[in-house]
C-alpha cells in the first residue's frame, strides 16, 4: 500500500522483534516493516528475539504479497572477523531482495559497491546523520533515505530535505536516547557491550544525583528521557516533507504494536481523507493509557529541556515485557597488573610480525592557550585545538591560531571541529578555511562526513577523530579513499576487536592512551537541572572543582563538561591509561598516541606528557625503558574497553 499528500508519498514505519510479531504487524495500518536477522543487527541482547534466514523470506513474500515492503537492519558496527560474515550475510540477502537495509558501519557500504549487490541502503540513525554535507557524502556512496539524528526538529528536517532530494526518515514513537546516535560510550568502557553493536546496558537509565557548586540536587534519572509520541502532530511531520515516520519498538509486544500502528495509520489516513477537519486527538487517550514511558515530542519543535526526561517506571523494568532493568550502577574497572599482562601477551600474540615498525609519535588535544602552550613545550608532535571547548574556556580565536602558529616550532597544528555541524558551522568554517587568508596550520581534525566531504579539497590534510566510529579495516580503508590521511580507532573497541584490527590496518592509527575522553557527547543540557531546582544538601565534589556538574551514583562521579554549543559531555570518573602498554601498542600497529588534556591545569598536562614522552622514547631505545611513575589525577586509573574480550 502507498499513501500520498499532495503527491507526495508518505510511509508509516513499523517494527517487528519476532517472526510471530512481524505476522500480525504487517497486517496492521502500516505501509513497511523493519526487522533483524540473526547477525550484525542492534538488538542482539534478547533471546529469541530477531528473525532466522527462513523467517526473513518468508517475511519479504507475506509482505510484498500485501503490497508492502520490508527493510533488514543491518546496523551495528561490525568487528574486523564479522565483515567476513557480512559477506556471507549480505550475499543472502542479494538473494532474497529485501526493499532496503538499513545501515550504521560505513564497511557495509564498501561491502555492497565490492561485490557488486543491487541492495538500496538506507544511512540508520547511528549515522548521527545532522547536516546536509553528511547526505551529499552518503548519496555519493550509494545511500537512498536517511534516518535523521533524534536531535533533528522539523524545521531543520524540511530544509535538509527541500535542499538535498533526499528520502527523509524520522523517529514518530517509542523509546529514545539522551545521548547523540552513536556518540554513547558509556556501556563498552563499563560492561564490555557496545552500545553501537546492539548490547547497550542502559546506564543513562540509572538513579543519578547532580553535584554543582558543592550543593547536592534532586534529580532522578537525569538522562532517561521520556517517549517519542508524535500523534498529535502528524499534519507537521507531513507538512515538514518527511517521507517516512518511524515507530520505535523492536523489543514491544505484539498486541501493544499492533494498537499503536493501527493508531497512527488511521489517523494519517483520517488527515489524507480530510486535512482541515482532521481531529488530533482521537486515539490521544488510547494511546496515554497504554504508554510504558510519559511522552514529548524531543527535539522536533526545539530543544525539550527538562520537559524531556521521564520518571514513570525509571527503575523498575516495567518498560520491558521481562519486567527487568537492564543495569544497575556499576564502577568503572581500575587498573589491574593482572589485566596489564594479559593485555601485553595478547597484543603481542596478535601483532603484524611483518609491519614495519614506526617511531611513535605523541598527540594532545587541549582546551585553551595555556595547555596549548604547555604542550608545545613539551615537544608534542601534534597539537589538537579542540572544536568542542569546555566551559568556562572560550573557543580558539584566529588570533590564538596565527599566535600558535608562529610559536609551535615542528609540531603539527591541528585545528579541531565541533563533533556536531550545523549549516551555521560550516558557514563559519568555510570563511575560515576557504575564503579567509591561509592559516598557519597542519591540518583538520575531522569529527563527521560532511566535515570530510566538505574540507578535503582545502589543501589541508585530515585526521579522523574517534567519533568516526572506524571499527574494521573495510570501514578505515573507505576513509582513507574520501581523504583522511590518519585515524584514530573506535574508542569502545574490546580487546580482542582491537588486537584483530590493527594489526591489518594498512592506515595510520592514532589512539587515545590518556585522559577522560567523552562517555557521552548530548545535546540535553544537565546544568538546567541546577538552575531550575533546589539543592537538598551540601556535598563537595570529590575529585573536581565545585563550579563541574557531576553525576553521582555510590559507584562513582562522573563530571560533565559543557561547550560553548551548549552540549554536554559526561567524562570518565576515572582517567584512561595505557602507560604500560605502550610498546605493546606500538608493535600492534599505533603509530600515534593521543592525550586528552582538556580538563587538566598546564602543571598536569606536562607531568603527564613528560611521562608519556619518556615511556616513548624507551620505546624508541633513546631513553629509559620504563616510565617514570605518574600518579592519577582523578579517580584513579583505568583500561576502559580494553578491559574486555
């Protein structure tokens, strides 16, 4: 079945967890069903969930038998041994001919141009995709519809869409996430399950309390936003271009998604048949009786704020026919001796014996001209001026670039971009970088595809930051062909995932050894929760000045930083080290070793960099072997994801 309004085609969205479930859904109200197969999908942590090979066809014949389609998600990040079973995975799928599949690794794309297959793609909502650079990259590399980031409201949607051509599709229902797709860390350095490889533990889901400005804050489950309800608005999501409303529900029940896509078909149908009398509310009731979570409409007219986040049911698993919570506030792991060693045998079981063997070379990024200055002196062979600056400090001015630049000496100068672009940031870059007079830099650290489609024919090289998510070597090499001259590898990668690609990785990799990099990157702001409420009591941070937000279980303190776009960054509590096994590193195949210097003073910064540059250069047989000791200036130390098989 097809709808149109005013001649343009809108489809309604609906998802199936189980073949049993994708029977009854595909009869109801809706246009197309989305579903998983048994591999390479994200919602891979319950049993019996996601549909066999068989199941898949017999799906694809039921639904085209009722004229309507299927789209197979395929849409975690894949490790270097699972693209060898995407192979095997997408030929079948070649076979069978679903009406799209629905993607987040950029290898399934590469995957699909090399081997010849007919598949229509479509870019999954872990593409974070933001900003119209990001769709021209993606239809140049075969992309057909774009699932826009949760953060996108409708106005912004309209323009992308109007200006690109491109099939728009957009999240109407259902459970969503605090977090940027794709951007959430938190589960990986935790648990060992990757939020981007569909076995997220839902730590935002927790019991947290806010810490600022030494007083204590009542805010329960400050990240659990609340869910998706757009019922009430379809005549703005039709008005707004977008082709296709998405319900979120793979892990629902039968009977609950049959009601809610009946509910949202006849009321598209309802709008078609009768615009200017159309009624909005006439299942709003069904609907709120029969909701797991409160509802918003997020980010669709703006940011929610507060408004946002839910209380209904936070920790009791009611959202969940298992009537379970999927976690419960954990520590992150310290370092252990015992871990370090198993790391080193296994680092060294896995190295490239026939790599050439590269002096390390030693990469900072820094928040403000006195850590920079700091640096330099140091000797790093990189500096990062980050394009996300942590509040109170100021955005890098032209003026401290062209000062830096006349001081840096052999460092490389790398001007960092915001992780999340706008068209008002590329409009502000693009006078900087390609209209303005040439600036005394190295090169561009590059966050997001449109940044890279945009900037590589500038004349400055790119680096690929972490939040490009390169987890395999078909993914880095597909990078490497749009201009990126350096990597840094996924920050979430287990050990086994990362000994594997490494050691086969022909690019240059770079890789974060040390600091708090950034668990959570959102554009949810955490410090209203300190402007709107009254503080129950009094409580220092531990670890942080009093002026950082903090979010704290009996586990542990997270601080959260937040830029000068107005989004927030929740931090390791602990900081990510991996002094010891630097030579181990180096073997496997890092040829760059980063330090995120953001929230240290200058005096830290270069005790840190003076022990990192002496554990190099006993590397490189220069200096002495070991490293001097460096004692943690937070919470202690930690492997982070390394930690895990």
């Amino acid at each position: 079945m097809t709808r149109y309004f005013n001649g343009r085609e809108i489809e309604l969205l609906a998802p199936a967890g189980t073949f049993d479930i994708f029977k009854e859904v595909v009869k109801s109200r809706c246009d197309a069903v989305y579903l998983g197969g048994p591999v390479l999908n994200m919602r891979m942590m319950r049993k019996g969930y996601n549909l066999s090979l068989e199941e898949i066809a017999q799906a694809l014949d039921i639904a085209h038998g009722l004229g309507k389609k299927v789209y197979i998600t395929v849409n975690n990040l894949f490790s270097e041994e699972e693209t060898r079973e995407a192979r095997e995975y997408l030929t079948y799928l070649e076979s069978i001919q679903p009406d799209a599949l629905i993607v987040q690794d950029m290898a399934v794309l590469g995957l699909i141009r090399e081997m010849g297959l007919t598949l229509p793609i479509h870019a999954s909502v872990m593409m974070n995709v933001h900003n119209l650079e990001m769709i021209h990259a993606l239809r140049e590399l075969g992309v057909s519809r774009v699932v826009t980031s949760r953060e996108m409201d409708l106005q912004t949607a309209k323009l992308l869409g109007s200006a690109s051509g491109m099939e728009l599709e957009y999240f109407v229902h259902g459970d969503m996430c605090s977090v940027h797709g794709a951007n959430c860390y938190y589960s990986s350095h935790v648990f060992g399950m990757s939020s981007n490889r569909g076995k997220c533990m839902k730590p935002c889901r927790w019991d947290y309390r806010i810490k600022k400005d030494g007083y204590i804050f009542p805010a329960e489950y400050p990240l659990a936003v609340k869910d998706m309800f757009m019922y009430e608005n379809l005549p703005e999501l039709i008005e707004s271009g977008i082709t296709s409303f998405k319900i979120e529900g793979r892990m629902r029940d039968k009977d609950f998604m049959v009601m809610l896509v009946n509910s949202y078909g006849e009321a598209i149908d309802r709008y078609i048949d009768d615009p200017v009398g159309f009624d909005r509310t006439v299942d709003s009731k069904l609907l709120y009786n029969n909701r797991k979570r409160d509802f918003s409409t997020a980010y669709a007219f703006g940011k929610p704020g507060l408004r946002n986040i839910n209380r209904r049911f936070e920790g009791t698993g009611k959202f969940y026919s298992t009537g379970k919570v999927f976690s419960t506030p954990t520590a992150e792991r310290e370092l252990s001796e015992e871990r370090v060693e198993q790391l080193r045998e296994r680092l060294a079981a896995e190295g490239n014996q026939d790599r050439a063997r590269t002096n390390p070379e030693l990469a900072v990024r820094v928040n403000n001209m006195a850590q920079a200055k700091a640096a330099l002196e140091a000797g790093v062979e990189h500096l990062y001026l980050s394009g996300d600056v942590y509040e109170p400090d100021r955005p890098f001015t032209k003026r401290d670039v062209m000062e830096l630049g006349s001081i840096k000496g052999k460092t490389k100068l790398i001007l960092g971009l915001p992780r999340m672009m706008t068209e008002l940031h590329f409009d502000q870059y693009d006078q900087l970088l390609i209209h303005g007079e040439r600036l005394p830099i190295d090169g561009l650290l590059v966050t997001n595809l449109g940044a890279i489609r945009r900037y590589n024919g500038t004349g400055y090289p790119l680096i690929g930051d972490a939040s490009l998510n390169i987890y395999n070597t078909l993914s880095a090499g597909l990078y490497a062909g749009l201009g990126l001259k350096r990597i840094s590898v996924s920050p979430e990668m287990t050990l086994e995932h990362f000994a594997s690609f490494a050691s086969r990785c022909d690019l240059p990799l770079e890789m974060v050894v040390h600091g708090s990099p950034a668990l959570m990157y959102m554009e949810h702001d955490l410090y209203e929760n300190t402007e709107v409420m009254e503080p129950i009591g009094e409580e220092d941070n531990r670890y942080v000045s009093n002026d950082v937000l903090v979010l704290m279980t009996d586990k542990g303190e997270n601080p959260v930083y937040r830029d000068q776009h107005g989004r927030c960054h929740l931090l390791f509590s602990k900081e990510l080290c991996y002094l010891p096994v630097l030579s181990e590193l180096n073997a496997a195949g890092i040829s760059c070793f980063r330090i995120e210097g953001a929230t240290y003073t200058p005096e830290q910064l270069s005790a840190i960099l003076n022990a990192y540059r002496n554990a190099i250069s006993g590397i490189s047989g220069t200096g002495e072997e070991a490293a001097e000791s460096l004692e943690p200036v937070y919470a202690g130390y930690t492997l982070g994801s390394l930690q895990f098989n």
